[in-house]
C-alpha cells in the first residue's frame, strides 16, 4: 500500500455517508470556557445536550426548531439547537472548512489525501458529492492538510 507525506493511503474508497451521518455529535466551542464541548442530539427523545469536560457545563434542551416560520422536531445537526461555534470549522481561501466531529474530519482527511479516489453506487447525495469544489481539487489537498493537522491539535 502507499502513503503520502501525511502517512495516510493514496488511495480511497467513498462509503456513501450522507451528511446527516455524522450530524448526532458535534464537537462545538463550550459557551463557558471555549474549549471542546460536545453536544448531541435524540431524535426519538425530542431532547438535544450540550456537555463540556473541561468546566462542566451542561444544557438540555427540547429539539424543536424554527425554520422558514415552521417550528418542529427538525433532524438538524446537534449544534443547532445551541447558539455555538462548531470546534472543527475555519477559513479557507474564500470559503469554509468544516466537519462536525473527529469521524467526519478522518473520512474528509482521507477523501483530501488520497490521490485514488474511488466511488461506488452513487446516488446524488453522498457527503462526498455534495462537498464543495474547493475540497476535490488536487491544487488545495496539501493546504488542506494541513489545515486539518491544525484543527485535529486545537
């Protein structure tokens, strides 16, 4: 098998995640201390929680939302339900990075670093087929990189 400079596989195959995928678990900045809190969220249960290790703080909160005047139990990401900045999110060039958890950073790591890339039984609305241009193109896989290194020691 073969690596690149970052150690990782030239070579990668998609596993058709969506987005809503990784969404359940959001690493965000702790409204507290802004260190790494996570919030999640229980669609059965109606009930979304934002947790910090580092102080303590805690919230609960009922998952309903607003959204275009209708408020519902909407599957949103877990952040949404708490005014947070997401923890794995920064400028790129004249865009956005992000990833809502260290799962979605790892698949979107390997899917940058890999030069092989390959797809199977698409359907239009993988993560992968939805990422914007910026992150498919071979002239930002070693800024992007690096970024992600960056981002993952935050």
């Amino acid at each position: 098998m073969q690596f690149n400079s970052f150690g990782m596989s030239l070579r990668f195959q998609d596993q058709n995640f969506r987005l809503k995928d990784f969404q359940e678990e959001v690493a965000v900045a702790c409204p507290k201390c802004h260190k790494k809190a996570l919030a999640t969220v229980n669609y059965e249960e109606k009930k979304a929680k934002l947790t910090c290790t580092h102080c303590g703080f805690h919230e609960i909160k009922d998952s309903l939302l607003t959204y275009l005047g209708y408020t519902a139990h909407y599957k949103a990401e877990a952040s949404a339900y708490f005014d947070v900045e997401p923890w794995y999110y920064a400028p790129f060039k004249n865009d956005i990075f992000f990833a809502y958890n260290e799962a979605h950073l790892l698949y979107l790591e390997q899917y940058i670093g890999a030069k092989l890339r390959e797809h199977k039984d698409r359907t239009h609305f993988t993560l992968l087929e939805k990422l914007p241009k910026f992150y498919h193109e071979a002239k930002n896989r070693e800024a992007l990189l690096k970024l992600i290194q960056k981002l993952k020691k935050k």
